[in-house]
C-alpha cells in the first residue's frame, strides 16, 4: 500500500505524531477554528481518520476575539507508557507580542477524549512540547529574546522540567538555542526533543513557513546542551528547488519510531497553484521515511525531498470511509471534520441544521455564525439547501473563507421589504438579484476561478451569479496561516437578531 502525500489534505499544518503499539495519531494547529486540535488516526501511515478534538468544550478556550492567523498555534501531541496517557500541548495566542499567551495541556486516557485541561504558567513563547526521559518530564518551548519587538524573527529554544500531576514548570529554564542552523535564520521554532543511542536530538523548524522552510537537527550527550549542528542541516527542506515544485514549503518536522524499528517523520507542506506564489488549500501534513547515519537521521534518504508516495511499511491496510459530507440530511452531531469561527452558533434537530444568526460579521474577530470544511483539493463544489426569512441587515447562506479580510460570500438577505440573493466579497456588494426564501447554494472553483451557482429546490440545473471569482484573493500569501474553509454562514450585521437559517442538507465534493 502506498503512503500518498500529503496524507492529511486541507488546512492541516503543524503537525505532531506519537504512536501506542500499532495505533499513530497526528494533532494540527487550528487558529481561530473550534472545536481545535483535530486527532487523526491510522494504523498504516497512508489512511488517517479524524477521531475528534483535544478542545471540544468552548469554556476551556477563550477564541471570541482571536484575529485570523492567532488563537491555537502548532500542538505536540505523545504518549507516556508510565501512566498509559496521552498528552497533547499548546500555546494560544492572543496578539503578536505574545505577551497574553496561555499554554494548554491536555491529557487522555483514550486520544478519541474526553480530555482534561490544565493551564501552564510561565511557559513563555510559542510552539510547546513535551518529552520524556528516565522518569522525568520536560517541557520545551520557543520564546522572543526582545518580545516588545514583533518584527524581530529571531528565536530561543528553552526546557524545563514539568510536573505533568500539577500542571507546573519546576527548576531553572535553560536555553538550549540562540539561532538556527543558519545565523540569523528566521523562526527557530517547532522544536522537539528525541533519545537515542545515547544522544538526545533537538529537531526544530527555521525559515519561516513559506518557501524557506526547513527542518534542521542538533544533538547532545547531555539534555541541557550544549548542541551540536548536524553538519548537513537544513537536512529537509525544499528551499534548494522551484517554486512551481509539486511541493513547497516544507518544514515542521516530528519523528515517529515504529515497532519494526523504522523511523518515519511527519512535516508540513504546500501544494501551489499555477502561480506557485498562491495556495489557497493551505499547509498540509505530509509523511517522509527516515534513516540514521553516522549517528544523525536522514529525512526522505533516496532523494532528500519529499515524494508523492512512498510504500507503506505496513502490510494490513485499512479502509476508511471518502464520505465528505452530508448528502439528505444531517446526522444528530456534525462530523469531525466540520469547524466553526471561535464559537458554535448551530443546534440540529430531526436531521436539519439550524444556524443562530447572531450581530457579528465574517469581517470581524469575533464568533461569526459559520459551520464549515476544508477545501482539500483545487476542484471542488460544496452546497447547501436553506430556507431562510430575512428581516432587514440579515443575511444566510454559504462562505468561502480565507480570514476575516478575504471571504465570498453568497447569501439569502432582505433589502427594502424584497428578498435578495447577494454576491458578496469582504462584505462588498458583487451582484444581487431578487429571489425566494428557500434555494440550493452552490460554490465550485476549478483553480483559481471560482464560481457562485443557485437553483430552486425544485429546479435541477444550477444557474451562475455573478461573474468568475478570483480565486488569488484566497491565498495564504494574502495573508494568515489557514486555509480556505467552506460552509453555511449567516449575520445581522452589527444589530441583535433572534432569527435563524434552516439547512436540509450540505455536500461537499472534491476532485
């Protein structure tokens, strides 16, 4: 069976993976989307399956005014066979001083939950981890040498010992690294920690999370440094190649040894568009195979970039389940794989989903009424069937969102006693049309061409509105760290509202 990359599509970067005999899980940041932390499951490397969230309750996170590109930033997940739990860490970030950050661990006995929160103080900076050694816990992190400085990419690797019971940091913080393995580099950050052979190996990512990106590794007879560059470092990275590679951006590494005794990594990557400059699927998790020589690993040996697929070491394959969403109805809980903006604003009843519209609009940081999915592929379509009665200022429909800068927008909304279908960009009017209160939504993009489509329930062809959509707008180059998601939205536009949008059913197809 083969492992084909990325083996985690859509918006799912930062990835961190730990394994329990023959089970491995994988956890991705999620930034201003609730529930966060997705878990993924596999028993083969090549088919991952969303078993649920580390923070699924809203009062355990505070995202109600988290900007695009804060809130949940790169998770570690690993377990502990001393007391037979799973452990996952977490920074979220509230403004670019990081000043405000809390550190969150969380800790199960079953990866699926529920899990249990705890806050950790003075653990400073971003990107926390967790390892393991002799009996002992320690936690490491990425922290600003001059934090009221945003603008100043350089960073320092510390550890500390943790006391997983009490949720605290105990004894002297000792900084491992001042730099990257280039002087000067940007963003030492993502670091975690491994043992073997009598070496401990601090695996962080450098460059910046774009083109740059890359992994580099150091190690030390003793915890506490000092650490040695691998004389290859970076040793992944495809910085060296173009940008309309099949993959960029590649970076953010963790390691992973199976029971046969391989080693295997995740990491993070891009697919660009034709315009290797856009990509509006966002990062990706990605696995590579990985080798040790002369004491240091070799990340992807045979060619030292990251394939397409490469043969899974494990024989017993499983199937999973394509189904990407809903088709008649609604289950009585969304799937996994659905996320809304910082809060949930929906509740479903004998299989129709009805979304709370609420003040807030996609534009700004706060809980935009919004339940929706990852574009996972650059062929897509996704729509919706909705019943809607709009009073003045509101509107309810389908979203494509980038951030709160860069979202499309077609929506059922009331403009002077009449019903409307309106085509939006940003909150700016594009096209806008009279209409009835009930109709099927469609989205599709081919590209970076995307297209607004309706048709009435009882109605088969689709018809378009409004003109072809650029796509480039949509781009994590535009800014953020995300991806675009899509999904049912509704708003009242800064005005109070009790109303709600009636959704039958939302399917979503990629190719």
């Amino acid at each position: 069976m083969l492992i084909s990359n990325p083996v985690i599509r859509g918006f799912n970067p930062d990835p961190s993976i730990c394994r329990k005999g023959n089970d491995f899980y994988i956890v991705t940041s999620t930034f201003e989307y609730f529930p966060a932390v997705p878990i993924y499951h596999s028993t083969n490397l090549a088919e991952w399956e969303q078993i649920g969230f580390c923070i699924t309750d809203p009062r355990d996170i505070d995202l109600s005014s988290s900007r695009s590109a804060k809130g949940i930033y790169a998770p570690t997940i690993r377990y502990r066979e001393e007391d037979d739990t799973f452990y996952m860490i977490t920074t979220l970030v509230k403004n670019d001083c990081y000043h405000e950050n809390e550190c969150i661990l969380m800790s199960a006995k079953d990866p699926a939950g529920p899990w249990k929160k705890q806050y950790i103080k003075e653990a400073e900076g971003i990107d926390p981890a967790l390892f393991f050694h002799n009996g002992e816990a320690y936690c490491l992190g990425n922290m600003r040498p001059h934090p009221e400085n945003p603008a100043d990419r350089s960073r320092w690797i510390w550890i500390r010992r943790i006391d997983l019971d009490e949720g605290k940091l105990i004894g002297e913080r000792k900084i491992l690294l001042k730099d990257g393995a280039v002087r000067g580099a940007a963003c030492p950050e993502g670091p975690h920690l491994f043992f073997k052979d009598g070496f401990f190996y601090l695996v962080i990512a450098e460059g910046g999370t774009s083109h740059n990106h890359a992994v580099s590794v150091f190690r030390s007879t003793d915890i506490y440094g000092p650490y040695e560059p691998n004389p290859r470092n970076p040793v992944l990275t495809h910085r060296m190649m173009r940008r309309e590679s099949e993959f960029n951006s590649i970076g953010h590494a963790d390691l992973i040894q199976l029971p046969d005794g391989s080693w295997w990594s995740s990491v993070l990557g891009v697919r660009p568009y034709e315009d290797p400059m856009l990509r509006n699927i966002g990062r990706e998790t990605f696995i590579v195979p990985v080798i040790w020589e002369d004491d240091w690993p070799v990340f992807a040996p045979e060619t030292g970039k990251v394939e397409a697929a490469y043969e899974s070491p494990i024989d017993e394959p499983i199937k999973l389940s394509k189904a990407e969403g809903t088709e008649k109805s609604f289950p009585d809980q969304l799937p996994p794989a659905f996320e809304t903006l910082r809060e949930p604003s929906y509740s479903i009843k004998d299989g129709k989903l009805s979304l709370q519209i609420n003040q807030f609009m996609l534009t700004e940081p706060h809980p935009a009424a919004f339940a929706g999915v990852r574009q996972t592929e650059k062929v897509f379509e996704a729509e919706a069937e909705i019943e809607f009665s709009p009073e003045e200022n509101e509107e309810a429909g389908l979203a494509v969102i980038l951030n709160q800068e860069r979202n499309y927008t077609l929506a059922i909304t009331a403009e002077s006693g009449k019903t409307m279908l309106r085509l939006s960009y940003a909150g700016e009017k594009i096209e806008e049309a009279e209409c009835s209160s009930h109709l099927v939504l469609r989205f599709t993009a081919s590209g970076l061409e995307y297209r607004a489509w309706y048709r009435n329930p009882d109605e088969n062809g689709f018809k378009a509105f409004g003109p072809v959509l650029d796509g480039s707008k949509l781009s994590i180059m535009q800014g953020g760290f995300t991806g675009v998601l899509f999904g049912m939205y509704g708003s009242s536009n800064g005005k109070e509202s009790r109303n709600s949008a009636e959704y039958s059913y939302f399917r979503y197809r990629a190719e």
